[in-house]
C-alpha cells in the first residue's frame, strides 16, 4: 500500500494532564466509563480489553498520559476491579513506560 492509498485520517483531540515530577502521573477518567480486563481462554491466550466509549477514550488518554515526553522511564499506572473504574472480576494491569 503506497501512501495515496492509505485512508485518509481523523485528527481526534484528547488531553491530557501534563506530566509534573513533583506529583507524578495524574490518572483522568470521564464520567460513565466502564472497562473491562479478560483473558480469553482460548490457544493463544488474548486479553480482550472491552468498554464504553467513556471508557475506552479514557484508557487512551492515559496511554497517551504515559507517552509525554517529560515522563520518565519507569513511568506507571496499576489498574484493577477495585480501583472503581474497571468492572469486578477484571484482571489487573499495569501500564508502564520504558
């Protein structure tokens, strides 16, 4: 696929909290998310990371929080069922930068 074949692309807004050494990492979640962890029992073992929109525009928004530039290697978010923003019986994840 050569460049005039690719489809064309959406700019989508998403902000963030920028990174501040003094408080770390700031976690931003809109009102209404719902998320879930599963590991699909299946040859390949899949996690299925599965929400609303709510909720999967937060994830992204904390993926890109991690992606700053001014975040340091090491940088990390731990998220599970009791957190209150993963559904229960969620499996936990952390979310770390290298």
């Amino acid at each position: 696929m050569n460049d005039s074949d690719e489809p064309p692309k959406e700019p989508v807004v998403v902000g963030v909290i920028p990174y501040d050494p003094g408080r770390g990492l700031i976690s931003d979640w809109d009102d209404g998310t719902v998320l879930r962890i599963e590991v699909l029992e299946t040859t390949a073992k899949t996690i299925l990371i599965s929400g609303n929109a709510a909720g999967l525009t937060s994830l992204a928004r904390h993926l890109l929080t991690l992606a700053q530039p001014s975040a340091p290697a090491g940088s990390h978010l731990d998220f599970d069922d009791y957190c209150g923003w993963f559904e229960e019986g969620s499996f936990g994840v952390r979310i770390e930068l290298e």
